[in-house]
C-alpha cells in the first residue's frame, strides 16, 4: 500500500475540486480526521498494517463530496475501489476502507475497532475546544445548501445530535465526552435567553 502517495493525490483532488459552498466538508477537516484517527490509532494499540488502513479510510471518508452530499459514503467508497488499485491496495484491504467509510453515514453504526476509530475521528471536534468554531463552519454550510433555515433550527438540531452521539473508543470517551457536555449544556443555556 503506497499511503504516502494515495493521501497527496486525493488531498490534492479534494483541495482543487470541492465545490466552493462547502465551508465544513474541506479538505482541513479531512486532514483534521486522520491527525484524530491517528492520535485514536496510537492511545488504541492499533499499528502497522491496520493504522495503514486506518488513514487511507480518513483521506477517503468525505471525498464522495467531490461530487455529491447525500449519500457521499458510497460515492466515497467509489472512489477509493476507483483509485486506490492503482496505489497497491488489494480488494480486501478496499473492501475493509469501505466498511470503515460507511461506518461514518449517520447515525454511526461501526462494526470493528477500525470503524469504531474513524468514526470517533470523524466527530473528534464535539468534544474540543474548537468545537464553536468548527461548528459555525458546518452551519454556514448547511445554510448554503438551504438544509437549515435559522440559528435557532441549528441549536436544536445540535442539541439533538450531541444528547444521541456517542463516542465508541475508551481513548475517545476518556478524552472527549466531558467536554462534548459542556458544549451541549452551553447551547442550551444560549437557547434559553430571549
């Protein structure tokens, strides 16, 4: 598996051709996922051959995005079965990075360590300390897309998300959890003022 090669091509497809709107799904939040799912892999024990794994999934997860939002995962997995060949990547290992992707589609639903990590990565920011500003980032781009039509819609959209997420990883609940409360608490203080 040729990583190092396989994450410049798709960085620099997804920093070319994204479609301008997209203010969150960018190629700094993918960048974001594999830093996470890297920091995750190594607190797990998880090295080698399966961390190889690990990334190319994170460099993949969102390129669906290059051409459409709703179901991405799937384009996502497309794509990587598409280019990743040309990188040595064997159909197994492929069909293992697409399970990891399509553990991202919402509501999360992995079934192995691997899925567990990537998808902890993929929502690493709920619970850090960037997590308003990143936030604000997905609203602009719902906004944009005319998929949320208020502050107000968003709050309680989010206050949804964060009171049913879960993290899976011991390493995320341990690092992430308590934080991601504070956040949710904030917002519904905010929501109670006139």
């Amino acid at each position: 598996m040729q990583f190092e090669q396989a994450r410049d091509f798709i960085a620099e497809k997804l920093n070319k051709e994204l479609p301008p709107y997209l203010t969150y799904h960018t190629l700094a939040h993918t960048l974001d996922v594999l830093r996470a799912a890297e920091t995750l892999a190594t607190a797990e024990g998880v090295t080698g051959y399966e961390k190889t794994l690990l990334q190319t999934a994170a460099m993949f997860h969102d390129s669906g995005y290059l051409s459409k939002a709703a179901g991405h995962e799937d384009e996502s997995c497309r794509l990587a079965m598409s280019y990743l060949p040309g990188f040595g990547y064997t159909e197994k290992e492929i069909t293992a990075i697409c399970g990891m992707i399509r553990a991202t589609k919402l509501p999360q639903s992995p079934k192995n360590h691997l899925e567990e990590i990537l998808c902890d990565a993929d929502l690493d920011y709920l619970g850090r300390g960037d997590y308003f500003i990143v936030a604000e980032r997905f609203f602009q781009e719902l906004s944009a897309a005319a998929l949320v039509n208020s502050e107000a819609e968003w709050n309680t959209r989010q206050v949804s998300f964060l009171e049913t997420h879960r993290y899976f990883t011991d390493t995320a609940i341990q690092l992430r959890k308590a934080t991601k409360i504070k956040h949710l608490q904030s917002i519904k203080l905010k929501m109670q003022q006139p």
